[in-house]
C-alpha cells in the first residue's frame, strides 16, 4: 500500500523541480555520469550508445551540455608510497595484494592490474591542517566504538587513543588475511590500590603524609568520608576517571594494592574498592577473496564491561578517503540513490546518516519531524577520479546506517562507511507522585552472526555509479543465481484494485464495523475486460483486501475469502479469468502488520506492544487517535505463513503479493525471548522462501534487497531520494542496478497530488519502470470521512482513458527494454537525462516545460527521444 502522502509528495517535487519552480538550492535534478560499459565483476564490456531518427518538427534554442569534469588519472602520491613500504604484505591472489602496518594496525589493498591502493587510514594524515588532536587520533583509526554508561549517555573510543596508542592489539594469519584484536580502555591497569575503609590513623600516616603537594593532599582527603563514630576513612562513590587520577596518587605516595587489601580485611571489608572500568575486546578480520576485500567483526566475540554495553561500532571509516584534491562523488543508497559531490563546502549541512532498510519499528518514536526515503540496498560507494570502491553489506546489515560526510568539517577528507548498531537502547519513564524520572533499557537479544563488510573496487570507464551498480549488479546474479527476464512482446500494464473495506457504522445507536466492497471479483474482472478492449495485453494484478475483513485484514492464519466481494467462488472465477488472458495475479497480503489485537505482538524496549501510529503534520507529535497496526513478533512469523499457505494451498492461485515482508524489518525486545533486527532479517528470508516454493511469484512491495531472490515483481519501488542537504544529485542507482531481472515500479501514477502523471511516465522511461495504476469501481463517496480518506480520488473511472493512454505511449519503449540492463545513465542538461539499455536503446528525457535542444537533439516540453533502435 505504502506511504500515499509521501509518494505525492515525491512527484510533486519532481514536477515543481522540472517546471523550475524549485532552483537547485532546493531541490535535487536527475543527474549521472558518463556514459559506463556493462561491468563484468569488475571488468567491463563496452556497449554502444546510438541517437538516431529525425528530429521533432519545432525549433529550439541549443541548450549547454553539463560540462562533465575531466577526470583525471589517479596515481598514489609519494607519502602514500612510503607509507606501503612500511607495511608488510600478508595475503594475495591475482588480483588484489593486503598488506599490514604492523605498527598502527592500518591496511592497505593493492590492485594488480593497475597498481592502486587503497588505505584503510590517509597516510597524510599527520599533516591535516583542520582535524584537531582528537579528529587525527579518529584518522589513525581503524574502529570507532561508542558505548553507554549507566545512565544511558554515550561515549566514544577509538582503536588507535584506546588501544593502539596503548600497545593493545594483535594481529594473527588468518586464510587470505589476517586478524586484529584490539583490546580497548584501560586494560592493564586497576583501581586496587584504593582501599574502601582505612583507619583513621593509617589514611593520615600512610596516604597524607606522603602526598607533598597540599592542594593535592587536601584533594584526595576529599574523595574519603570521615566515620567519626568508627574512627575511619570510606571512599566515596567515584566516577571512573577520578578514580583513576587518585589511584595515580596513591601510587606515587607508596601505597599499593597489597596495603589496600591489609586495610580493608582489617576493617572488615573483603576486597579494595574497583570501580569497573570501560573495556572493549574488538577483532577485526580482513581477507581477500577474488577482486574483493572483506571485512568482517565477529559478533560473538566482542568483549565489554557489563556495565558498559557497547552501542556502535564503526569500521573502516576512512577507507579510501578522497583529500580536497580529489573529484568524484560519494554514492549513498538514500531511496532510488543519492551522490554527494567531493568538497561539496556543505558544512553547513548535517553528515549523511540513514539506517539500511529505514526505522526500526519496534524503537518508540514519540515525535517525526522529517520522513526520509528508505535505504533498500546496503550499499555504499566513493569515486574519486579515475578509481571508485563499492561496499557491500553482506551481513548485520539490518543494524547498520550508512554515514558519509565531506572534507572541511572535522577534517579535510570525504568519507563513506557502514556503521553497525550493537545495542539498543531506550529510556523507561518512572513516576512517584509529580516526580519522574528515565531509566536506561538495554537490549539484550544481540545478534551473534558477523558484522561484514565487502569491497569491490573500479578503474577506467566503470569507476562510476554506473559502474557501481553493474557490479553490485553481478554480486546479486552471482550469488543468487538471478536470471534476466525473459523478452516479450509487451510489458506489463501493473493494476492495483482496492477489494473491501471495514467501515464503522451504528443500528439503533449502537456502533459496529461492516466490511464493504469497493471492488468485487466481478467488478474486477469488468476493469480488466475494459483495459483489454483497449489493447492492454499485458497485465499484474494486485488485489488488495480481498479476505479477512478487507485491507486492514485480520491475521492471515485463518482465511475467509471476503463475501461481500464474491467469496470464494467469484474468487477462483478471477483467477481462471488472468489464467485465461495469460495475465499475471497477485492476491495481496500482510504479515508483519498486525492490524487486529496486540496477542504475538512484538515488544519495545519499554516493555510496551509495539503499536504503530500516524503523527500530527503539524505538531509532529505521535497522534494516539490514528492506530495504525501492532508489529507482529518475528516469532510469530512462521506461524502466520504456515497457517495463510494452509488455506491458500487449496485455493490453488499461483502467486502472492507481499505487502510488508519486503519493506519493513523489526526487532522484538520482549525480555523473554528477544530477536535482533538481524535476526528477525533472516526469519523473515527464511519465510519468503517457503512463500516462493509454495505460492509462486511473488509481488514484493519497497524491495528490500534481501527479498530481492524471491522477487519477481516490485511495486513501490524508490524512485527519488530524500533530497537531503548534504547530497547533490539524485540517481536512479536502484533500477540501473536490478533492471532487466526484474519487473519495477514505483508508485502509482494517480497517487501525484499535481494530477500530472505524464511525469511518472518519463520516470518510467528513464528507469525502465512499468506503469502502475491504483484504482477501485465504486464511488469515491464510499470511501469518505472513513480511515480510507486517502483512498479518495482512486475510483477507475476518473482514471482509466488517461492510464490506457499513458501505456499505450510508453509500451513499444519498455517491452524493447525490459529484459535488458541498464548500461548508461547520465545528465546531458539541467533537466534532461539519457537511459542507455544493453541492446543499445537509448532513451532521452526532457522534464522541462520548456523545448531544448542538446546534443543534437531538439525536445518539446516534457518529452523524450528513443535512439538506437
């Protein structure tokens, strides 16, 4: 169903941008990079780009191209030179060389073919005019680890102050890599010099007297009670670092930790007072495999005080780091795809941070100032000049953000990386009369797989977002086996119909809820019969509400075919008439959204169910009247999907439509059987393949990458990016990276607020994206001051000439494309982009009101140009 509001919003903001409302300093253009050859892992193919027919009747003024940077030729600078000679080499293959600083802990990979390296740290580091003495130290890091105290405040280490620095980490062999252990904090040194109790007379003879420096003396006679009735001395509650600075003290006044233990067995107290200290144990493994480096945190094998819980880990921020001489781009999966352009001098916008897959559900969010795109590919890139590096996140991935930030800020370097989250964390708020106060609630489910991390790297004409994709491309083919669509005569024409709905309504003043039709299976099927007369040969149906009381259905263990629709009966007679006309059926279906009862509901942090509301647009606040559903337990999921297939099996439909497996993730913090984000990532995966084996294609809506080897439709595709301040450019990275194995699209052509889905139509286009309407038969008044307002303006009526219209202009474009990957994507002119396809069609959007003319071309208003055919 999706976000409606959003994904008007969305076009709507497209529109505005291509009539020019919007100027670049508030909006994002369509933009890429040269032209890019289909990439092999790494290697490339090139594939040819034609422009071809006769030019359009009008006449336009030349428009300028948007001058691409020449890219220069990268060769590592001498400090970088000097720095590997410093390193030793401990992995290779025929392609790639690891080497190790044994020294720092930094890394290095060496490219064979063209001899590049990449640093794990900037080995002109030392130099950076604008990091200060704690960013630097962040520099010569491998791992930063933050941490919450008792009160639930974050801190930071990083491997290079905290262990480094400190002589505590070791590196091991291990196959194609190694192995680095960092051990962080204080690990060698104790508080067990400082005794608990101490007699009056001792503490003044032994401890006093020895400290030469009054004020000193006077300080630490302060951090000690005087138990006047006892005659003794007892420390006081100290925090970690004070405690460690009067350790100090007694140590260089002669008292040691076998004198603290005398005073406290003499006072009888069993051992010396030891404040637990903030201690990490972090192994980091780097190994090659093929073209790829990986880097991988086992899980299991973190170490940390137990008062001290580690919160993030990232790894690796610096990898690659592009200094300010650098051009390129930093690549960010923010929706369809986002760059941020190198040394961009946005300083004054905030870093770039979103979590992989969007918010998790099961974290309470009491207020939400600003929606963003989701994250549905963990991936990240950097180009800069003639090389690029793609990450991939192969695992943990569902706890991970992908930060990225620009040169000039904390120092002078741009940067991506993945950062994991470890431990989660909310505040429980106590009441006693008018007093309140929060209480830290940690999470105790951690997940103990791996937290890992895959690079590929690029050179030439494939060191682009381009290229990027088609490599991030061949990693899903390869180890998915994913197989390209096969050609056809046309592509599909994807229809979503609105079945029933529970509607409140009263008798004889008494309130009830009535499930109501908005489209029944016969209606269904006289829709379909109109679209065919109209020469619609290709069709996915999605039918959503058509059991369990509707849209908002019950649990889907139990099903019931929706009477009012036809039950049953008119049902099976729908799914005879698609077989019949060779079109595609997709009944829809909720898993993770648990729209009646909170019984196997997931839980918060706060003990809570966790419930899903809508938020006031104006306040922002969590609005309590618009319960929207409960988040099902990730336990409860087998459940579910072993009971709906139970029933369904003996509906024998070929093909099911997810509604959320493939768009949401959750955790579940119930105390007693609690599942990480990861964790319930892998039930979820574990369900779509017995969804897959027993319903059939599958129809994934959002397309989060790890439904993406069940797939074989996704609707609700991103199509834009948040248009973040930070980013510069927004990129259909999404499709250029799964066009051609599967079929897309994105929202709803009559979901734009503008009415104008001639729009969407060019986005189809430039993405190979199949055009998508959202309709029902009855009245719009049905639907009115029900909690389907929103569904208000979808009666097919209104829609049906202009979406027939719409298909009919872009079919003989996508059925020649759709089999076929994307191998180019780039901005010829402020707003006027160019899609190449491997079998060298091209197609040329102008989103502009006005005519231009660029390269060659002459384009009206809003229009297109097919080459190479």
């Amino acid at each position: 169903m999706g976000n409606r509001t959003k994904q008007a919003a969305s076009i709507m903001c497209a529109a505005l941008l291509a009539a020019g409302i919007l100027g670049a300093g508030t909006g994002m253009v369509y933009s890429g990079e040269k032209d890019a050859p289909e990439q092999g892992q790494i290697s490339s193919t090139a594939a040819s780009e034609q422009a071809q027919g006769s030019p359009p009747a009008f006449a336009a003024p030349e428009m300028q191209a948007v001058p691409e940077q020449p890219v220069k030729a990268t060769s590592n600078t001498p400090q970088e030179i000097e720095a590997l000679a410093a390193m030793e080499k401990v992995a290779e293959n025929d392609r790639l060389g690891l080497y190790v600083n044994k020294a720092t802990a930094e890394i290095a990979v060496q490219e064979k073919a063209s001899g590049y390296i990449w640093f794990s740290n900037p080995a002109q580091r030392d130099e950076d005019p604008i990091a200060s003495p704690l960013y630097k130290s962040e520099l010569s890091a491998q791992v930063l680890l933050s941490y919450y105290n008792d009160k639930g405040q974050i801190n930071a280490f990083n491997s290079f102050d905290d262990s480094v620095a400190k002589k505590q980490f070791e590196i091991s062999p291990v196959d194609q890599g190694i192995r680095v252990e960092y051990r962080m904090g204080n690990v060698v040194k104790s508080f067990a010099n400082i005794p608990k109790v101490i007699g009056k007379n001792r503490f003044e003879t032994e401890i006093l007297e020895n400290i030469k420096d009054p004020d000193q003396r006077e300080d630490v006679k302060y951090k000690f009670r005087l138990n006047e009735q006892k005659q003794v001395y007892e420390v006081r509650k100290l925090q970690d670092y004070v405690a460690e600075e009067l350790s100090a003290v007694l140590e260089a006044a002669g008292y040691t930790a076998e004198d603290a233990a005398r005073d406290n067995k003499e006072n009888g107290v069993g051992e010396a007072a030891a404040s637990e200290e903030a201690e990490f144990t972090v192994p980091v493994v780097y190994s090659l495999d093929g073209a790829n480096l990986v880097v991988s945190v086992p899980a299991k094998e973190l170490k940390a005080s137990k008062a001290y819980p580690i919160a993030s880990l990232q790894v690796l921020k610096f990898f690659g780091a592009a200094d300010a001489g650098k051009q390129g781009y930093i690549f960010v999966p923010d929706g369809s795809g986002a760059l941020i352009r190198l040394n961009n001098n946005k300083r004054n916008a905030e870093p770039y941070s979103l979590p992989v897959y969007g918010n998790n559900g099961t974290f309470d969010v009491k207020e939400q100032i600003q929606t963003n795109e989701v994250s549905r590919l963990p991936v990240f890139g950097l180009k800069q000049n003639d090389h690029a590096l793609l990450g991939i996140i192969e695992d943990g991935e569902a706890g991970a953000s992908i930060t990225a930030d620009i040169s000039g800020r904390n120092d002078s370097y741009n940067t991506v990386s993945s950062k994991f989250q470890v431990t989660a964390m909310d505040y429980y708020t106590l009441s006693s009369g008018t007093k309140t106060s929060a209480v830290p609630m940690f999470e105790t489910g951690k997940y103990q797989g791996n937290f890992q991390v895959r690079y590929a790297f690029l050179a030439g004409p494939s060191a682009d977002y381009t290229g990027m994709a088609a490599a991030y491309r061949n990693y899903l083919a390869g180890k998915y086996k994913l197989q390209p669509l096969q050609a056809s005569a046309d592509a599909p024409f994807v229809l979503e119909l609105e079945g029933a709905f529970r509607k409140n309504k009263s008798f004889l003043g008494i309130p009830y809820k009535s499930t109501e039709s908005l489209t029944t299976f016969d209606e269904a099927k006289e829709i379909l019969e109109q679209l065919k007369a109209a020469g619609v040969k290709a069709i996915d149906l999605r039918f959503v509400g058509w059991f369990n009381g509707g849209i908002r259905h019950s649990s889907p263990s139990d099903l019931s075919v929706a009477g009012v629709l036809g039950g049953k009966k008119g049902f099976l007679q729908l799914a005879e008439y698609m077989k019949e006309n060779g079109f595609e059926f997709y009944p829809d279906t909720a898993f993770l959204e648990k729209y009646k009862g909170s019984s196997g509901a997931a839980m918060l942090l706060d003990r809570g169910k966790a419930e899903v509301y809508g938020y006031n647009p104006v306040t922002h606040a969590k609005d309590t009247s618009k319960f929207s559903h409960y988040i099902l337990a990730p336990a409860q999921l087998p459940k579910q999907v072993n009971g709906f297939l139970k029933d369904y099996a003996k509906l024998g439909v070929p093909g099911l439509s997810l509604r959320d497996l493939g768009r949401e993730v959750h955790s579940d913090f119930n105390p007693d059987h609690p599942v990480s984000r990861q964790d319930s990532l892998l039930t979820s995966v574990k369900e779509l393949e017995v969804l897959q084996k027993q319903a059939g294609a599958l129809m994934v809506e959002g397309g989060n990458a790890y439904s993406l080897p069940f797939a074989q439709t996704i609707v609700n595709a991103p199509m834009r990016s948040s248009r973040l301040n930070i980013t510069d450019e927004e990129i259909p990275f999404y499709q250029i990276a799964l066009h051609g194995y599967f079929d897309l699209a994105g929202a709803p052509y009559n979901m734009d607020e503008l009415q104008n889905p001639r729009l969407s139509m060019l986005k189809s286009l430039e993405t190979g994206s199949a055009v998508y309407y959202q309709w029902f038969a009855s009245d719009a008044s049905k639907v009115k001051d029900t909690d389907y307002n929103d569904l208000y303006a979808l009666s097919y009526r209104n829609w049906l000439d202009e979406a027939v219209r719409l298909y009919q202009e872009a079919n003989p474009v996508l059925a020649k494309v759709r089999s076929q990957v994307i191998t180019s994507h780039r901005q010829l002119a402020p707003g006027v982009v160019r899609t190449v396809y491997q079998n060298g069609v091209s197609v040329t959007i102008n989103y502009n009101q006005t005519a231009v003319a660029v390269d060659g071309l002459q384009l009206q208003p809003q229009s297109y140009h097919v080459g190479g055919e």
